[in-house]
C-alpha cells in the first residue's frame, strides 16, 4: 500500500510538474507569436543594422507598433549587454515605465526587477542583474548627477520624444553631448508623431527610420451642439454605444483620478439601475497615481460577451497601448500645468487638448480593425478652438527645479545651453531669482551649500527646502511625513457619494486647531502608524489605504535622503528607544509643536502666501494680488484664517489653492528676507483697518 501511495504521488507531481512545463512552454511560445507579429518586427534586422551603423537614430512609428517594448529587448539580444552594461529606456510617465516593464520581464520570462527593472520617484525595482531598465525621464536626469558620463549604458532610449515633457527637452541637450565623447554609444530617439524632422536637425542630422503601421480607418463624429458638461456626456456615450454598438472596447480620455472616480461611480450606478437589461460592462480605470495591482488589470483580456471600458487619462494616449480598443470617447480636454511668469503664479488647470492629440486618440481606435471616435465637441471647435500641437513643457513651466539640477551638473551659462526649444529669458530668470530666495544660489548665481543639499532630492526645490528647514526646527520626523503626504495627497481622503457626511466626520478628526491641512496630513499618518498600518483604520475613517501605504514608502526612501545629507530623523539617529520617541506624536504633541513645524514649511512655501480679503471671501496672493480661494477640500474652507500659505493651485472654476496652512505675516520677513521686506507685510496688513491715527 504504502509504496503504491509513494509511486502515485510520484506520478502526480511529475504529472504537475508537465503541465506546469507545458503551461510555461506554451506561453512561451504565445508570447513569441504575440511579439513576431507586431509591425515592428519584419523591421527588426534593419533596425539593428541602423544602430549598428549610427550613433543616433531617431524611430518613428505609431503607437503600438512596438517601439518601447520591442526596442530595447533587440538590441539586447544583438548582444549591447555583453559587457555587463545596460540599456536604459526613459518614460515621462510613471504607470508607463511600470506596466512597460512589467510587460518586457514578462516577453523575456524573468521577474520584474531582475533583467529587466524600472526606476521611478522613489521607488527602485532594479538590481546588480538588471540589463534593460525603464525609468522616468526624471530619473535618468537624476542620474546625471552621480553618473556624468553615464558609463553603465550601452544604448539609450528617449522615447516618447513627442510628448517633449521638461525632463524629455533637458536630457536631449545632455545626451547628445554625451555622445560626443562617447562614441560607443547609442541613441535612439522616438516618437509616435510623423513630425521627426525636428529631431533629426538638432541631434546633427540624425537618420530617421519609420515604422510603416497599419493602422485600419476610423470615422469620427462630432457633437452638433457645445456640451455643457463633458463628463456627463461621456457617461452617456459610453451607455449608447454598449447598448447599441457591436462587440469592441471603449477608451475614453479624461483630464485626471478625480474625474475618472467620479465617471466610474455614475457609470457604476448606471449599470446597476439598468440591470440585466445590459451585457456586463468591465470599468477600468488607468491614471498616473493607481496601484501597481490595478495596473495591470487594463491588459486582462476582455471574457466574452462582456465590453471593456478603460477611463484613462492623457496616458494612454502614446504611451499605453490596449489592445481591442474600437471605439474612443474624446471629450477634448487634458490637464496641464502651466506657469504665468508675470503673476509668478504655477497651476494645474485643465485645457482644450491640441488637434495633434485629438488625432492621437482618435488613432486609438483602429488599431485592431477599424473603429470610430466619438468627440464630444463640435466640428467648429475642432477647427477654431484647438491649437495645432502642444506647447513643449519647457516653454511654460516653472524650471527652478531643473536650473537648480543644471547648476549641480556644474552647467552655468544657461543662456548657452543646447535647448531644443530654448525657454523665454524670462523664465530662467524666475527661476533664478526663486533659487535665490530660497537660498540655493548665493547672489552671483552659484550654488551654495544649502543649493547642494537641496539638490539631492527628487522634487521641487520648495519642497526640499521645507524639508532642511525641519533640521532647525527640530521637526525632520515630521517635516518627511508631511512632504511623503503631500506626494499622495490627491488621493489620501476618501468621501464617496453616499457617506460624505461620514467622511467628512472620520476626516474633521485629524484636523490640529490652529493648523491646517499639512497638520492634518501628519496626524493622519501619525495614527495610521499607531494602528499599526491597519487596513481596516484606513476603512474606518475613509483614508485610501493604497495611499497610506505609498506615502509609507515614500517616507522611508525620504528618510535615507535625509541621512545623505546629514539630517537625522528619529528612525536615523537610533532613538527609536528612548521613551519620548518611540511614538509618533499624538494630536497634543503636534498642537504644541505646531509653529515649528508651519515655520518650517514656511521657510519653502513663503512664495506661496495669501492674504484673505475685505471681502472674506478671496485672498490676495501676497506678491502680486493675485485672488485665489480656499479649495472647499480644506479643512481651513470654513475656517478662512487672515494669512496663509498653499502647496498648491488648482484652477477649476475658480483659482484654488489646496494644501493650505495658516502662518504668521512676520514669519515671511523672518524666513525670506530676500523676498519680503518688512514694509510689505505692514502695508499690506494696515491696508485692510481703518486709519484712526492723525
Ligand atoms: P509603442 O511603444 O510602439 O507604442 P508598445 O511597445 O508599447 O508600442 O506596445 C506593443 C504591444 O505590447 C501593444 O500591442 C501593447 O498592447 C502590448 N503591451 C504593452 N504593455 C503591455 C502590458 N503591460 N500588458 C499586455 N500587453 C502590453
Ligand atoms: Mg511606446
């Protein structure tokens, strides 16, 4: 008995182990039949040979032909590892470098962070193994900063070249002056837009290789009439065409995770009042701050009577292709950041898109047969409304960042610097003078110790200046909970629909009196830390647990920043022991440490103050008078203190500043006396009371 038990257990687990091979072997070879055919491929030998031949290569082909996941795995197995190098292939987004990556581990049958890794903000999923690496374009940026040569790469990718983001536009320059004292090696641009001739004139007449798609026809219609409101439109778009149209996935651009939450709900409420009456309709939302877990359910192939609709943002529009899309609902807008050099004021606000990207999602839809677009706006605004192409990102941002990124790379003379698009005179001079204020360059434009250290991190230099002002105030514990918070922050509180009054209770209790949102923020981490980062907390007092645990992540790579520069939290310095330390500070703790810790975020975001008006409603930035409003998001909206400071503006139908604290006017002159003068603050507090003296 007991040998036949042996010998049948035996066999089974050799049975296993066949089927498991089998299942391995068969996707394996599935995998190879996905990737031969992807129109890419009948190019791949001449694609090598162009490589081989020439130093840059600009590649253009339309999205989905396979540049980004295919690229980088020829060329490594033409052998550029050989020596151990690597091959690096930028993103401007983050979600792209993940599931790109996730994607190509997958194609080559390894675990992701082992040959194949990617790298962005605060977050590292590469190891020694690693030989082709995604990474945000930021990041390869940063990379400059250790690596100047960048001698651990054989072959660079900048992909998406199109998109021109400010990270994209800064590594053209330094990359094509790599080259020059690096013959061996490559360079690939690319580019989903035809329009490479750009490219090819600033990196030395670089080759132009195209990919010839073949992409099936799309017809497009056009609303009649303006939409009042596009979201709603879109939702009902949607319905008709699950109702009324044949089998195919829908793909629909909207501006950001609000929106998409919010089109997610009524079109989940929708469908249920419709019932059976309608097929099963898969909702899946994509946007930059999604987990990782949820990324991936976009490629799940859609079961078989059911619709896929994917709710995405501006990311999947070339640099995230998923296929058995037939129809696209483009409503027209996109989210941008833009920066008004004369108000010096920096907001996100949603914009019309351009006809270059109307064409780009259109495209969209025909890739597996041929599609159709829905636009949800009217022939006469495509033609009178929209602007050919997007404005390069470096033509209207803010750049302190970057200058101050140039400057650690010893590059001095701006005015020379090799931009593909050079930045108005104006705008580096803003971000001079906002390096200067903040004590990253001394008056002769040269970085100083505090621009040194200020420099090693990965974000806005306001930011990071808040954060080495926490080593005076003796608040760095706190000061790298509230920046991790501030990174998640869109997404930390959650109010559904039908519990707001709840939510808004479960979020009023985090609020410090005499604080604001940034206090607010700590304490809720603070307690998510004693509850021991229990899920069930976060459900109870409507905090994304999601968030909670990035921000936790964030904050330790933070806290290793941190000891770099020689600013030692609790956690670094070991105190972890003593009794006073061993725990976060509860409510009490950080009501009494509460002018430290405003100073100190003070001393990074004095640009960002207002001033509340006669009117006690608006407030007035304090430089330029420029009225701005309490998002209803904060927990100062009711609250309206006379004088503030805002990590953020956000223009909706109004400008609203979100992430407020409440500060002391003299703490401005006392942190930024470069910036305010005495009598400014004065002037402006006198203004508002009546004269009474004389
Ligand atoms: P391109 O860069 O030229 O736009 P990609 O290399 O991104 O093209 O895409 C090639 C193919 O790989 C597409 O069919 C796309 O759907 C597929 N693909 C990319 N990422 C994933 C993923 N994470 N899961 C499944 N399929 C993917
Ligand atoms: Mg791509």
């Amino acid at each position: 008995d007991f040998v036949m038990e042996e010998t049948l257990f035996e066999e089974a687990k050799a049975d296993e182990l066949h089927k498991f091979l089998d299942e391995s072997e068969r996707k394996k070879s599935t995998m190879k039949q996905v990737r031969e055919s992807l129109p890419i491929f009948k190019y791949r030998q001449q694609l090598l040979d162009a490589v081989e031949n020439f130093q840059i290569l600009i590649i253009v082909g339309e999205t989905g032909s396979g540049k980004t996941t295919q690229l980088p795995q020829y060329l490594y197995e033409a052998g550029y590892c050989k020596d151990g190098k690597k091959i690096g292939c930028t993103q401007p987004r983050r979600v792209a470098a993940m599931s790109v990556a996730a994607r190509v581990a997958d194609e080559m049958g390894t675990k992701i962070g082992h040959e194949v890794g990617y790298a962005i903000r605060f977050e590292d999923c590469t190891s020694e193994k690693t030989r082709i690496k995604y990474m945000t374009d930021g990041m390869l940026l940063r990379e400059f900063m250790t690596e100047p040569d960048l001698a651990g790469y054989s072959c660079l990718m900048i992909d998406e070249a199109h998109e021109r983001t400010l990270h994209t536009d800064i590594l053209f320059a330094l990359v094509k002056d790599i080259a020059r004292f690096r013959p061996d090696l490559k360079l690939l641009i690319s580019s989903a837009t035809m329009d490479a001739q750009k490219f090819s004139e600033y990196f030395d007449d670089a080759p132009i290789f195209k990919i010839p798609g073949r992409p099936y026809p799309v017809e497009i219609y056009n609303t009649k009439a303006p939409e009042a409101n596009y979201l709603t439109a879109a939702v009902t778009t949607i319905l008709q065409i699950h109702a009324s149209q044949p089998k195919g996935d829908i793909l629909v651009f909207l501006t950001g995770q609000d929106e998409i939450e919010q089109a997610m709900e009524n079109l989940t409420v929708a469908c249920r009042a419709l019932g059976s009456k309608i097929a099963e309709l898969i909702i899946c939302p994509i946007y930059s701050n999604l987990p990782s877990e949820l990324q991936a359910k976009i490629f799940d192939p859609t079961p078989e009577g059911a619709r896929k609709v994917i709710l995405a943002t501006n990311i999947a529009e070339t640099s995230i292709t998923i296929d058995g899309v037939v129809y696209v609902i483009d409503p027209g807008f996109v989210k941008q950041n833009s920066y008004n050099p004369r108000s010096g004021i920096e907001s996100l606000q949603v914009v019309a898109c351009s006809r270059a990207s109307a064409s780009q999602r259109s495209g969209r839809a025909g890739r597996v047969g041929p599609g159709k677009c829905f636009r949800l706006y009217t022939q006469h605004a495509y033609m009178n409304e929209l602007e050919d192409n997007t404005a390069p990102e470096i033509l209207r941002v803010n750049l302190s960042s970057v200058v101050l990124t140039l400057k650690c790379l010893g590059i001095n003379n701006l005015i020379k610097f090799d931009f593909m698009d050079p930045p108005s005179p104006e705008l580096l001079k803003l971000a001079l003078e906002q390096l200067y204020a903040l004590g990253a360059l001394n008056d002769k434009g040269e970085m100083t110790k505090m621009g040194r250290r200020m420099a090693e991190f990965p974000m806005d230099p306001m930011l990071s200046r808040a954060l080495l002002a926490s080593e005076k105030y003796d608040c760095a514990n706190e000061m790298a909970t509230i920046v991790s918070m501030l990174s998640v922050s869109g997404s930390v509180f959650y109010r559904p629909k039908d519990k707001k009054l709840f939510a808004d209770r479960a979020h009023a209790n985090f609020v410090i009196t005499g604080g604001g949102d940034h206090l607010a923020l700590l304490n809720c981490y603070n307690q998510f830390v004693d509850s021991g980062y229990n899920m069930q907390w976060c459900f109870e007092n409507y905090v994304q647990y999601k968030s909670m645990t990035r921000a936790r992540d964030t904050r330790d790579q933070l806290i290793a920043l941190m000891e770099r520069v020689e600013i030692y939290t609790k956690e670094a310095s070991g105190e972890e022991n003593s009794e006073l330390t061993s725990r976060n500070l509860n409510p009490q703790e950080i009501s009494s440490k509460s002018e430290d810790i405003r100073k100190s975020l003070t001393a990074g975001f004095f640009f960002n103050s207002a001033k509340l008006g006669k009117s006690k409603e608006g407030y007035s930035t304090v430089k330029r008078q420029h009225t701005v409003y309490i998002h209803p998001s904060s927990c100062l909206f009711e609250v309206k203190p006379q004088w503030v400071i805002y990590y953020e503006l956000v223009l909706t139908s109004k400008e609203y500043m979100r992430q407020i604290t409440e500060i002391d006017p003299k703490w401005l002159v006392e942190l930024a006396p470069h910036f305010y003068s005495k009598q400014e603050i004065e002037d402006s507090s006198k203004r508002k009371m009546p004269i009474t003296r004389k």
